[in-house]
C-alpha cells in the first residue's frame, strides 16, 4: 500500500490519499482450500499414514 499528500484546494488542508497495490497473492486462500489441492494432501497424508493429532482421532475414523 503506499500514500500520497494531497492539498484541498477549498480549504487547503492536506489530506492524506492510500492507494492500494494489487496483491498477486490473492487468491491464496482460493488456491490453497480448491478441492483439488485439498486432495492431493489427503492422499500424502494417507500414503505416508498420518498419526493422530492433538484431537486424537486418527485418519482411519475420516472417510
């Protein structure tokens, strides 16, 4: 994000202007919960037999 001064030409107080910057990330979250990546995970998880974790429950109780 970057900014730039700005004075008002009505009242010539200096105002601040915040122009946003495209961001090439995002669709991050998109990318990242898409069913196919989320497939592609469950199948290491389920080569490599993925233990418990702190909830306890094994990947032999999902589906």
């Amino acid at each position: 994000m970057s900014s730039h001064n700005t004075e008002n030409s009505n009242e010539g107080v200096n105002m601040r202007r915040v122009t946003e910057t495209p961001n090439p990330d995002g669709y991050l979250l998109e990318r990242i919960l898409s069913r196919e990546n989320m497939q592609q995970a469950w199948k290491r998880v389920k080569a490599n037999k993925g233990a418990p974790g702190v909830d306890k429950i094994s990947i032999e109780v999902c589906p």
